[in-house]
C-alpha cells in the first residue's frame, strides 16, 4: 500500500467514524426530547469534534 493510498484510507476510516458518533448523538438527543433542529446541530458538532480528535490521533500515531 502506497503512502498515498494509506492516507485516503485513514481519513475514509475517519470519516465514517465521526458519521457513526454523529448519528448517536443525535439519536441520544432526540430521545432525551429536542426538536430536529437541535438534533443536527448536535450531531454537526459531535461530527467535528469526533473528525478533529480522529485526525489528531492518526497523525500522531503515523508521525
């Protein structure tokens, strides 16, 4: 596996981790009784989060 490759398949492996993260924290706030609007808004941010902390630690790992 190339450099290259290898780091297209970290960030896909990122991404799909955040998704999974994103999608629970919005399912946990729907059931504890928001609105739609509140439960994207949670998940966008679990998404970025989740994606930041996920890239921080492939980098440090691979460096």
């Amino acid at each position: 596996m190339s450099s290259r490759e290898r780091k297209v398949f970290y960030a896909a492996i990122a991404v799909l981790l955040s998704c999974v993260v994103a999608l629970a924290s919005a399912i946990l706030k729907g059931y504890a009784g928001a609105n739609l609007a509140e439960c994207v808004i949670q998940g966008a941010a679990a998404f970025a989060t989740s994606m930041t902390v996920t890239l921080a630690v492939i980098v440090y790992l691979t460096v």
